[in-house]
C-alpha cells in the first residue's frame, strides 16, 4: 500500500470511528474503485457492509469488482434482497458469472433467484463453457450495429445501448441473422458526418476468437494486436460476446502464476497463498515432491553400481555434485528460456531444429569455457597450492572431469530445449518441463556421462 493510501486509510478509518458519514462518502467518491477496494480489505468484517453502502451505486458495483471472493460473500451476506438486486443490476454479465463460480452453492442460488429470466438464461449459457475457453470470459454486453445505419443512427444507438455495455469504443457490425461483418471504431463515426454509411468505414478484416478457443492463446491476440476488446464468434460466426482488455490481463496473470507453480513442480492452485489452507499446500506440493524423490532412487542405483570402481579412485566422488548441479543448472536455463518463448508465440514445433541447433553452439562454446576454466582451477590447487600434481594420474582425472562437463552442459541444453518443445506437441503444459524434472532427468544422465568417461580414462 502506498503513501497516499496509507494517509486516506488513517483518515477514513478516523471518520468511521466519529460516524462523520458525510465527509466519508465524499472522500469515497473521489477514489478509484481498486483504492476503495484496497482500503475496505484493512478494514473489519462488520464496518464493511456499513461501508459499501455509503458509496454511490456505480461505484459501489466497481469496487464489488475488486473484492476478493471471501469478502464479496461476506456483503452478499449481509446484502437485502434490494440492495442485492441492486448490486447485480450494475454488474456487467462476465462479472456475474465469476461472482456465482466464486461463491458457495447457497449464496449462488440466492444471486440466481434475484436475477430476471433473461440474466438467468445468459449465465447459464455462459457457466456451460469449458473453464479453459474464450467462452468463458467473455461478456455478452457490446454495441452492435446494422451496416445500413448512417453515423447519427449509430451514435444514437451508442447512447441509448452504452450505459449497460463493458466498452463503446469498439463497436460490432452484424447482419440479420448476428453474422459479424466488420467493426467500426467511435474514432471513425465521431470523425465523420451523419450521414455516411457504417457499411462505408467498417473494417471486414477482423480478428476474432471462437467460443471453445482456449483462453490462453485467445488473450495472446490482445499482445499481438494491440487490442482493448476481442469479438467471439460460434461456429457459424455469430457475434456471441467479446472479450475485454481487463479480463485478458486477468487470463495472463492466472497463467503466469500457474506456470510459475508448474516451474516449481508445485500443482496449481486458485487460492491465494495466505488463503489456501496447510492440507491444500501439501496436497499440491506433494505429488511432484513423491514423483522427484522416486526419479532420483536412480542416481543412488547408478553410483552403487559403480561403488567398486569409485574405490580405485575415490577423488572423483567429490566432483559429483558439481557436475549434477551445473547440468541441471545449464538444463533449467535453456527449458526456461523455451518455455517462455513458447508462451509468447516465437517458436513453434517446427523450429525445434533451429531451436536444438542454437542451443547446441550455445553448449559448445559454454561446455568449453566452463571446461578449461574447470582444467585451470585443478590444476593451479593441485600443483601450486597442494604441491600433489602426479603428471599420469592428474591429468587423466582432470580430463575425466573436464569432458564430462563439456557433455551434461550439452546434454542439458538438449534436453532443456526440446522436452518443453515436445510437451507443447503432444498437448502437455511446457512449464511441467521446467526446473525440478529436468534436474531429475540430468542428475542420472549425468553420472552416467561421468563414470563413463572416467571407466575409459581412469578407472
């Protein structure tokens, strides 16, 4: 919380101790609704509903916007069944269906019974949309326009349809049978006369999103194209709803923080952290945490299989962890980078052999570095400070150690580079190939790369 916030807050607070109502509601007034939100989120469960009900009515709808979901059933709660019906009359519909996924099965049926048939009718038909879909979040609220419509018919028609829409300056050209032929900015009608024709400054070529698309490539457009609202079209292109820029950047914030989770081998969750329960974070750490810790039985397989050798030369043990960490090291790096560049759209499948080809020079030249800087270090605490170099001897463990480094760094690059690639393929989230499985996987490759250099050149 800023400064200023914190300054208001104080002052806020202080008026509501002295039932100074007056002077609130004008403070609250002036305030941005994610402000109000954030201040009301300090406060105590029963000066909230006291405090909703001072604001304007439009505003009032803004800041339930911004609550998180335990403190908009709290004032549904505490709502009449007027104020409710109140509340809801200024929600836009996409607003109201995520109200009623939010809130437990109880309050969603009162929410239900205090809408009109209609509402009923588009939530319903809304809710029925896979999660993961542009149906999903979009609203159903837009300006729609007929293309024989002159200018002064269309700004008319804004007026009169604007209040209850998410955005007016976007506006869609359907047909008779809500087909959409095109789009029209405010820009281009308030720039133009009266009585030019839609049909005349309407773009046909539009950029749309089909109800089953999935969301997360669906709000990509938005990046892509610099857009503020996405038209979504059934399968016989019905003009159906749209998306808008806020609820796109809700979908990229929910995808980056389950990436994220994904990342590091933890299962996604919807709650926050402070509100996800201690069973909910063990439920969801614990699977992948089992999945690791079977994975890496296999490291301790291969060292025992070796345990013989290693006793000839019992030096190499301590360079294992070296080696396990910068490959996995190496690996997360490159499996970050490519996941991320799938995310945004730069590479697809059928670059995986441009990516493996970049990365492999990439290996090359880093294995080598790391290698001889490796060569450099042994060497110098060996002869100069240990005074210990046994020419024959040295020189075979060092090499052993040397190679193995250049080959996992390469491996890992490879590695890192094209499960993400191969996962996005076969219709599996990257992000499951990040860090933790790609450490797993190399720390086996790895000493097998090791004790197979070392069985050659010392052992």
């Amino acid at each position: 919380m800023d400064e200023r916030i914190f300054e208001l807050e104080e002052q806020i607070f202080k008026l509501i101790e002295n039932r100074q109502f007056v002077e609130l509601k004008e403070i609250l007034s002036e305030m941005q609704p994610a402000d109000i939100a954030e201040i009301f989120e300090e406060a105590k469960d029963k000066e909230i509903p006291v405090l909703f009900r001072i604001l304007p009515k439009e505003l009032a709808a803004e800041v339930f916007v911004e609550f998180d979901s335990d403190k908009q059933e709290l004032l549904v709660n505490a709502f009449s069944d007027n104020e409710l019906r109140e509340v809801l009359d200024e929600l836009f519909m996409d607003d109201t269906v995520d109200l009623i996924e939010e809130m437990p099965a109880s309050v969603a049926k009162r929410i239900l019974r205090h809408t009109d048939a209609n509402t009923r009718r588009m939530i319903n038909q809304l809710l029925a949309y896979p999660d993961d879909s542009a149906g999903s979040i979009m609203t159903t609220e837009y300006i729609d326009l007929k293309k024989n419509m002159t200018v002064d018919e269309a700004l008319d028609r804004i007026r009169n349809k604007g209040i209850d829409t998410e955005t007016i300056y976007t506006c869609y050209v359907i047909d008779s049978r809500r087909n959409l032929l095109g789009t029209v900015s405010l820009r281009d009608l308030l720039l133009n006369k009266k009585d030019c024709i839609v049909k005349d400054l309407m773009d046909e070529n539009v950029i749309y999103a089909n109800t089953l698309d999935d969301k997360g490539e669906v709000v990509s457009l938005f990046d892509r194209y610099d857009m503020l609202a996405l038209p979504v079209v059934d399968k016989e292109r019905r003009l159906v709803g749209l998306i808008t820029v806020d609820d796109a950047i809700d979908v990229m914030q929910e995808e980056a923080s389950e990436d994220i989770e994904k990342m590091a081998a933890i299962l996604p969750s919807e709650r926050t952290y402070l509100k996800t329960g201690v069973f909910e974070t063990f439920r969801s750490r614990i699977p992948w945490l089992l999945f690791l810790m079977i994975s890496a039985t296999f490291t301790g397989a291969i060292i025992s299989s070796f345990e013989a050798r290693l006793a000839q030369c019992i030096a190499l043990v301590a360079f294992i962890p070296m080696l396990m960490g910068t490959g996995g090291n190496a690996g997360s790096q490159t499996s970050v980078s490519v996941i991320r560049a799938l995310s945004l759209g730069d590479i697809e499948f059928k670059d995986i052999f441009k990516v493996i080809w970049k990365e492999l020079r990439v290996a090359v030249i880093i294995g080598i570095i790391l290698g001889v800087i490796n060569f450099i270090k042994l060497y110098l605490v060996d002869f100069l400070w240990l005074h210990t170099f046994d020419t024959g001897v040295e020189l075979a463990q060092m090499a052993t150690i040397c190679l193995t480094l250049i080959f996992v760094i390469i491996v890992a690059k490879m590695l890192g580079a094209v499960l993400p690639i191969v996962a996005k393929k076969l219709g599996l989230d990257p992000a499951v190939m990040a860090s933790p499985l790609v450490t797993t996987i190399l720390d086996a490759v790895s000493l097998l790369i090791y004790f197979g250099i070392a069985a050659i050149l010392v052992l």
